[in-house]
C-alpha cells in the first residue's frame, strides 16, 4: 500500500511517497480503509521534531482520518467490517490503511461524507473540550476567538454559538474574518499579520474591548498566541477564562500582573492528552460534537482537497496562512 513517509527531521519537502506493507491489526486493533485523512497544524511541527509527540521514524504523519472498517482484531467487540468510522491518531493517517486501537475509533453514520469525517475530531474535539470542561462558558456569555477562520478557529467559533455564547471573531485580514462571520460569530477585528511594537498591540487590545463590549471577553480562546495573545488577555472581563490552545504565531510571555489585575485564569488545553488519559470523557467529548454535527450545529468547512501524493504540498499549504477552513487528503 502506498503512505507518506516522514524518514528524516524536515519540511514538507523532506516527505516521500513509499510502497509499505499493509499494517496487521494487533487484537485490540482495527484495520481502517482509509478514505480521507485531514491536514492539522501539528502535523508539520511533527515531520521537524517540534511537536510534544515524537514518534519513532519512519512514520506517516496524519492525525485523524475516516474511513471503512476492513478488518478486526480478535479482542474488537465493538466495531466489524463495513462500518464507517473516524479514527483519532496522532500520526499515520496519511496512508491507505491504517491500524488504529478500538478506543481511538468513533463509529459514525454512514451518511457523514468523508472529507468532512476526516476533518471533525481533532478541530471540534478540541474546541468542544477547551470551552466546555476548561473554559466553562455559559449561555449568554462573550467569547473572542483569535485565528477565528483556521481550523481550530471555525470550529470554536460553531461550538460557541451552539453553547448559546456570543462570539466575537478575529483573524489577520477581512476576506478571513468573512469566514469567521459567516460561520455565526456576530462581530469581528481583523488584526495586522504581523504585531511588532506596543502601540499597534495597545490599539489592537483597545478594538478587541470596544468589539467585546463593557465587561470584556468572558473566554478567550486562542490558537495563535505570539504577540496576539496579550493584547486579547487585556480585554478580558473579571473572572475572564483565557484559554491557551495554541501557538502558530509563537509562544507568548505574558507579565504575570495581567490575571493578577483582571482576576482572571489563564488556562491551559491540551485535549490529545485529555484523550489519552480519560477514554470515557474522550468517548462523551466525542460523542457530543457528533450530536451536535448531526443537528445541524457544527459543519467542518473543507476549503481544499489533495491527493495523497499531494499530501506534503497539503501541509505546507497549511502553513502559507493563506487558507481557511480545513485541508483534506482524499485517498480515491
Ligand atoms: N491544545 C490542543 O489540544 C490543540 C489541539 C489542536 C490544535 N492545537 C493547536 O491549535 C493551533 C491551530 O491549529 P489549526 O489546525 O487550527 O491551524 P490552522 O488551521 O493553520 O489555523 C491557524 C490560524 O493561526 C493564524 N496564524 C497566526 N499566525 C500564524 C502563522 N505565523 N502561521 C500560520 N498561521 C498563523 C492563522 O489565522 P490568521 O492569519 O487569521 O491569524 C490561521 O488561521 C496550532 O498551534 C495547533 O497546534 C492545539
């Protein structure tokens, strides 16, 4: 079967398309067809060693996938060929079948098209996780999402609005924070792409508190960081919930008098650990985004699809910050 291959430490360069063996199934493994693998953020802090995960090479990179189920292991009782699923990886997605452990599999309707399957747990999951079991946001409540048109972004902006909050978009240009809007947030600021001196972050901190309103920012939810972070963290409100998602912008320092003089929390989120070490909440996070999904609530938006041997231009891609929504490799 073919797979893309990450051998040495690189950019998306260094990825070659290779003929591998077909993975078998340990007993607690199922045997994936895959038919879509979505394009992540992390996965090109991977192929370069950068991520908090490094997996032993060679490996496909590619976190999260759909597909057929082709074969089972003999202690599966949960899934049986045929079935459609989604499968939450971390790696070795970018392939045409994969082995994927029964507790990372998520039965879906066989109604859900694939591209979207592929691009679904790992952005939703994620923004599900961050506003409900870490930011605690309430109906009603205010909630800024910074990158608001990137993958995570769209997602956070869907599952506020579905939590009943009113969301506030930012993103580094009008034509992105478009994308934003149309996906239910009700006002936006589009920040300069790049965030060098004070004056130009004490103005952004000054639109993001007039588009917030009197209070400030309930939560902030931020997937970008760098120099966009602080500014967002000056208009929260008391007793504000800033969560800290990612970092394609860099890794911010942030003087610690800010939560000090806000009463607020600066809180963490890292959701491929909380999968990891709560199947159960896992299970229920999963299942809630897909409730959600079939309501009508959240709706991935793939802008692009690749093929595999495209799969190295996907993730660069990603990474040109020129896309919005989400990258799908398409296995047919
Ligand atoms: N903590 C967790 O559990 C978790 C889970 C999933 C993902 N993440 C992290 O969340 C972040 C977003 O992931 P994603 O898959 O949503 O990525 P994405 O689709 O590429 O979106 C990232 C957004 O960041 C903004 N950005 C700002 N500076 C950038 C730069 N220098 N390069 C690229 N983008 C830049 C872009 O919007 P503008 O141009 O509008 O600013 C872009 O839309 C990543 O850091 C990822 O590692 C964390």
């Amino acid at each position: 079967m073919k797979a893309i291959l990450s051998q040495v430490a690189g950019d998306p360069g260094t990825l070659v398309l290779a003929d591998v063996p077909e993975p078998e199934p340990g007993p607690n493994d199922v045997l994936v067809a895959v038919k879509a693998c979505g394009i992540n953020f992390p996965d090109g802090l991977l192929i370069r060693d950068k991520y908090q995960i490094r997996p032993p090479r060679p490996f496909a990179p590619g976190s999260e996938i759909s597909g057929i189920v082709a074969r089972v292991g003999a202690a599966v009782s949960r899934f049986r060929p045929g079935q459609h699923v989604i499968g939450r990886l971390g790696w070795g997605g970018l392939a045409e079948r994969v082995a994927v452990p029964e507790d990372r599999c998520i039965a879906i309707d066989a109604t859900m098209p694939f591209d979207q399957a592929a691009a679904f747990i790992f952005t939703y999951g994620t923004a599900h996780y961050a506003l409900v079991d870490r930011g605690h946001v309430a109906p009603g409540e205010t909630v800024l999402v910074l990158g608001a048109s990137g993958g995570v972004g769209i997602a956070a902006v869907q599952a506020a609005k579905a939590l009943g909050a009113r969301v506030i978009a930012a993103a580094s240009s009008t034509e992105r924070l478009a994308v934003a809007l149309a996906n239910g947030a009700e006002r936006g600021v589009v920040y300069p792409r790049t965030l060098t001196d004070k004056e130009a972050a004490r103005a952004l901190a000054a639109e993001f508190k007039d588009a917030c309103g009197a209070t400030g920012a309930d939560v902030v939810l931020d997937p970008v960081g760098g120099p966009y972070a602080e500014p967002a963290l000056r208009a929260i409100a008391r007793n504000g919930r800033h969560l800290v998602v990612g970092f394609t912008a860099g890794i911010p320092a942030i003087p610690l008098n800010l939560p000090l003089l806000k009463s607020c929390s600066v809180v963490g989120v890292d959701w491929g650990a909380f999968v990891r070490g709560d199947p159960a909440g896992a299970a229920a996070n999963a299942a809630a985004v897909l409730a959600l999904y079939g309501a009508g609530k959240l709706s991935p938006r793939v802008s692009e699809r690749f093929t595999l041997a495209e799969a190295p231009a996907a993730i660069a891609r990603l990474e040109s910050r020129a896309v919005t929504g989400k990258l799908v490799v398409m296995m047919d």
